[in-house]
C-alpha cells in the first residue's frame, strides 16, 4: 500500500521552481515603488553647495577668516553627521568625503583599489541604482 503525505515537502527543486515567481515579484515591486523622498526634504545637497561656495570664498582671501571658517566647519559636520533621506543626499555625502580629502580618504588599499570602490559607488549613486 502507498501512503503519500498530503503536506507539501519544500525541497530544493521546489525552491529552484520558485525563483522565477520571486524574481517577477521583485520586478513588479520595483515597478510600483513610491518615489523616494523629495529633494528639499534632504538638507545635504544644499549643504554640499553651500560649503562648496564658502571653501572657494575662503580660498580667496588672503588671509583666513575665523567667522567663514567657522561656518565651514559647522556645515562639515551638519553634512558628515545627517542621514541622507535620498539618493541625492548620500551622493552629496560621497561627493564631500572625495571632493579635497580623496588623497587623506583613499589611496590606502593596493593599487587604489578603494579609489575605484568610492568612485563606482559615486556612479551607482548617480546612476540611480535601486
């Protein structure tokens, strides 16, 4: 006599039979995402522009200025310390982390490895990668 189980065993060929349902559900679900956060909720990007603007104010004068380097410095950690909430955020983050420091930030990993790292995730960023 032939007893069959009426539960469905989950096995391997079952799980391989499922991944292309599982790959159309992340499809549809990118899809139809929300779209991220608006720009003007994410203050970095503005930061970004804002310490850009005041470094080459700085870098104008002959001498420094205690006051606009003060500011710098207060922007700087408002940039290093806030959650990006979008893409164009974390892109600003990057950017800042490369812009003048990429010599003190990468350059330590064989062949300037993590220079390439930095600058594909820069490009992903950009790019939009989901």
């Amino acid at each position: 006599m032939n007893i069959r189980s009426t539960e469905k065993k989950i096995n391997r060929r079952s799980i391989f039979a499922a991944i292309p349902a599982l790959a159309a559900t992340a499809t549809a679900a990118h899809a139809f995402k929300m779209p991220d956060t608006p720009v003007q909720d994410d203050p970095i990007p503005n930061w970004w522009e804002q310490w850009k603007a005041l470094r080459d104010d700085i870098n104008k004068l002959d001498d420094g200025d205690d006051t606009l380097e003060a500011e710098l410095h207060a922007i700087e950690e408002k940039i290093c310390t806030t959650q990006p909430k979008t893409m164009a955020g974390a892109v600003a983050q990057l950017e800042y982390a490369l812009d003048d420091f990429g010599d003190y930030v990468t350059g330590n990993i064989w062949r300037d490895l993590d220079s390439k790292l930095f600058a594909n995730l820069l490009g992903a960023l950009k790019a939009g990668v989901a």
